[in-house]
C-alpha cells in the first residue's frame, strides 16, 4: 500500500518522506520484536525529535494496552478465536489529510490501482525533494497543492475527483480542521456532511486517523464476512447490535476481524 515516491518497505523497514521545521527529511522505522519500534531519522533534526517519537507511537499504537483491550474483547468467541494469534493494534496515520486523501483514493478500487493514483498525485502536485533518497523523491501534496489541480488531472470518476478537491479546499481554508474534533460524533458528523464521504469513510479515517478507540464501520463488507454463520452473513443493524458488547474498543475489534480475512486460504 505504499505511496510511490512518498514511501517504501524494504527488509522489514519503513521509511517516508517527512518534513519537519519545514526541512524535507526521511524517516526509517523498524520493530523491534516486542521491545518497540527503532526510529532514525536523516537529518537528525534535535528540535523534532519529540514530536516525531509522539506521532510515530500514535502511528503504531504502541500506547494501547492491548492486554486488556485482549481480554474485553474474548468475551466475544469469535474474537477470541481471533485473537489466539497475538494482541492487536489499530495502525494510525503520520498525517490525517494524506490517510483521508488514501482512503478517497482507495473507494471501490484495487490496492494496485489506489497506489498508481497515489503515486500520479504526487508526481503531479508534490513537491520534489531536493535530493532522491532511493525511491522517496517527494513530500505528499498539500490539501493547496491538491485543490489548485484540474479535475482532469485525476484519472478517476469525476465524482470521486470532486469529492477529493471538495475536501482539499476545505481542509486548505480552514472550514474542516483535521486536528479539531471533540469526539466520535463530531468528526463522523462534520467528514459526512462533505460530498463523497460516507459513513464508512468518516469511521475509518476516524479509527486510524484520529485514534479514536471505539469507531465503528457496521457497513464493512469484510467485518459481516468474519462474523458470518452458515454462509449468512449479518445485516448492518445485526452487526452493530453484536458491537454493542465490544465497546469502547470497537476499533480493535474492526481490526481483529480483518486479520481472521487476511489468515484465511482463499478458493480458487
């Protein structure tokens, strides 16, 4: 899922393109086995270095207390059957408005296909970095950069085009602040009223970006599929009905069902 010229994994390592006091720099980090996450960061700006160890911990949730977020969901079978395969972790995001433009990207296309239109946007309104560090070569566009670009640029339906400018723009004026929802509520209620942004979006960007704990995406194909009994899968109000006992950790529970998917043989 890496975004082309913004980011890359290689040898277990990631590394992305940051800026930090407005200086373009790239950022490596590694797990650790259980011990955490190692960090290095080129150049090694010492003014930044708390802000960049804040949001890399909130990146990999490394301040969850996944043991007793573990224990309250196995009261759920099917969660503990889940979760028989080590403590889960709800995967944030370096910077909210590059997930929400990921997550737009990303409707109701391959993650083959979501990744070329998230390297054409950066070759089309990044800003190259000075210097190439191996196939880093960009920052990600700002929500400006990405509002100023005609919708025929996109090379995507012009709905979702507009959709992405929509949310630019608002973000570039002032109108939506990424960094201003109060709660739960608030943030699903002011990314909906957005043009293309469902329910199921606001919830996601609200899981990852905004790490909000008990967020909760009862739409989601791949959550009725891992709870499906004979072939059956639940209806949305059947899945939010069952959610109900893994609050306030709803989230995890998203998350914990995905990987039951991802562990699945699939049919030829």
């Amino acid at each position: 899922r890496a975004i082309p010229g913004v980011e890359e994994v290689v040898d277990g390592v990631y590394r992305r393109t940051v800026v930090l006091e407005d200086t373009d720099a790239v950022l490596a980090m590694q797990a650790d086995g259980d011990r955490g996450v190692i960090l290095s960061l080129t150049p090694p700006i010492a003014r930044a270095l708390p802000r960049v160890v804040a949001k890399v911990a909130r990146l990999f949730d490394l301040d969850a207390d996944v043991i007793a977020i573990g224990q309250h969901l196995a009261e759920d079978p099917v969660l503990a059957r889940a979760l028989k395969a080590g403590a889960v972790r709800v995967p944030g995001a370096w910077d909210p408005f590059e997930l929400a433009v990921r997550a737009l990207l990303g409707q109701q296309v391959s993650v083959a296909a979501a990744r070329t239109l998230a390297g054409r946007l950066v070759v089309l309104a990044g800003q190259p970095l000075a210097k190439p560090d191996s196939s880093l070569t960009h920052r990600f566009p700002t929500p400006d950069a990405i509002a100023a670009l005609p919708l025929s640029s996109h090379a995507m339906p012009r709905a979702r085009a507009e959709a992405l400018r929509g949310l630019a723009t608002a973000v570039a004026d002032g109108s939506l602040d990424l960094a201003s929802f109060r709660h739960l509520e608030h943030a699903v209620e002011s990314l909906t009223a957005l043009p293309g942004i469902g329910d199921w979006t606001a919830h996601y960007l609200a899981m990852r970006a905004f790490s909000e704990p008990d967020a909760f995406p009862a739409s989601d194909l791949g959550v009725r599929k891992a709870l499906a009994r004979a072939g059956r899968m639940p209806t949305t109000r059947e899945t939010l009905a069952r959610a109900e006992r893994w609050r306030p950790w709803r989230s995890y529970a998203v998350f914990t069902l995905w990987r039951t998917l991802a562990a699945t043989p699939r049919r030829k």
